[in-house]
C-alpha cells in the first residue's frame, strides 16, 4: 500500500492510510532525535554527541545507522547531562577550519541529518530525490515549454500537483527507474512498461529530469518511509512498504542555538 500526504504549509491532506505525525513539538524549530529507550535530544545535543562520538582526526561521509550508533554510544558514554554541560564550548567552536573544528562542523551537518530522518512518527524521512521529482513533474500539467524558465516556486506547486496524481508510491516506483535511466545511462528498454505508459514522451521526461537536477535543494519535500515490519532499532535498516511525502524542513542553521532551552526529554520516545 502506497500512501500520500503532502504538506504544504502547517497543515497535512490526508489521501490515504496512515497520518503523518511530526516529532517537532510547539515551540520547537527542529524535532528531537530518538537516542535510547526514553531519551530523545534536540539538534544542538545530538551535534555535541556526534563529535563527541567521532574518531580524532577523522571526518567520513558515514552513513545514517553509523551515526545513529556513534549517538547511542556517545550519550552511554558521556550521559545526557554531561552533553548539555559541554554544548557551551561546543557551541563556541568556528565552522570552517581543520582539526577539532572540521569536526565540529560535520557534527552540526549530521546532527541536522538524523533530525530530517526522524521527522515523523514511525518513519524515516529524507528529501526527495531527482529521480522522484520528475516523475511528479511529468504528471503535473507543468508545460513542457516552460521547464526551463518557470521560476522555481512554480515549480514547486506543479511538484505537488504531481505528487498528489501519482501518489508516493508510484513517485518512489518511477523514480528509481528514471534515475537510473539518467543518472546511471540505463537503455530506455529496461523501463518498466507502467513506467513508459505513464511516462511516454521522451522529451517530456528528458525535460523533467533537467529541471529535478536543478532543482533548489531547499525547497524539496521530504520522503517519509514506513517500514514494513515497524520501526524497530533506531540504528536498523529495514525494508520500507508505505511511503508519504511531508513537509520541507528548513535549512541547516548551523551551529545557532535555536531548541538548547528545551533540553532533552526522558521518558518516552
């Protein structure tokens, strides 16, 4: 089962299945991070956490269940309490440098990360990719002569009227394969003939996909993933079944202090 919910402002329109629900709560410019049974952090605790939690010297492009351990064994080690008490001289470090405060920030970039993969209830979420925003905007009624020169908040309302025709589902399905037609140079016949009966205009589709290449980041959706069998560990990766798509989060602010006062929460994820 596919579902769709596209949030274009505060509000959520439900077309199908399950509702989702965002772990930012009133007052919060960013969701917590669920750590441990009963420990969620806000962003600017997570960031201390993962340098915390980082090998000296080093900086790699980990993947998402590599930060998420690297979390879960930094709040054992240091203990929630020992993260706020050190997020003052954290905070202070510049962003742009070497050494100690490369490190820095790459935590606050990945500390930003896992908050959009957390955004929602039960799911994972991450923006959506190139491949998924063409295939929405092929089934918008975005005119083929104006791929090129509609500004980029038009783009954005034939995106969801899109999304909202196709449905997530399909969005995920068809954006895989258009992908890789693309990006990985795939021969057209290894389409799927749902895909090139959806999608059977070549200059269409070629079209669409430029304007998803550039398409501004900032601006993209969020992808939420339900897994098929729950949630699970936060560190497991595991097959998704259902799929929405959600809100776009706001921009990476850095090293700001915008949720420090809320603090952590125990008891309850």
């Amino acid at each position: 089962m596919s579902v769709t919910t596209f949030q274009a402002g505060p509000g959520a329109v439900e077309l199908d299945g399950p509702v989702l629900v965002e772990r930012r709560r009133a007052g919060e410019a960013f969701p917590r991070v669920p750590v441990i049974e009963g420990v969620e952090l806000p962003r600017e605790l997570v960031a201390v956490a993962l340098f915390e939690g980082m090998p000296q010297g080093r900086v790699e492009n980990w993947d998402d269940p590599e930060l998420c351990g690297m979390l879960v064994r930094a709040v054992r080690r240091v203990g929630v309490d020992g993260l706020s008490a050190r997020l003052p001289e954290f905070a202070a470090l510049p962003v742009g440098g070497e050494g100690e405060v490369r490190r820095a920030a790459a935590a606050w970039s990945f500390a930003y990360r896992l908050c959009v993969l957390f955004w929602y209830h039960q799911a994972w979420s991450e923006r959506l990719g190139r491949g998924e925003i063409a295939a929405a905007l092929y089934a918008s009624d975005l005119p083929i002569n104006a791929v090129a020169s509609s500004p980029a908040r038009e783009l954005a309302g034939y995106l969801s009227e899109g999304i909202a025709r196709l449905g997530a589902g399909r969005v995920v399905e068809f954006g895989g394969q258009i992908e890789a037609r693309y990006l990985r140079e795939r021969p057209e016949r290894e389409l799927s003939a749902e895909v090139r009966a959806a999608m059977p205009d070549k200059r269409r589709r070629w079209a669409c996909w430029n304007a998803a290449v550039n398409f501004p980041g900032g601006m993209c959706p969020l992808l939420a993933a339900f897994p098929q069998y729950g949630m699970g560990d936060v560190c497991e990766v595991v097959v998704a079944e259902d799929y929405a798509v959600g809100v776009v989060p706001p921009p990476n602010p850095g090293n700001a202090l915008l949720d420090v006062s809320v603090g952590p929460v125990r008891g309850g994820c």
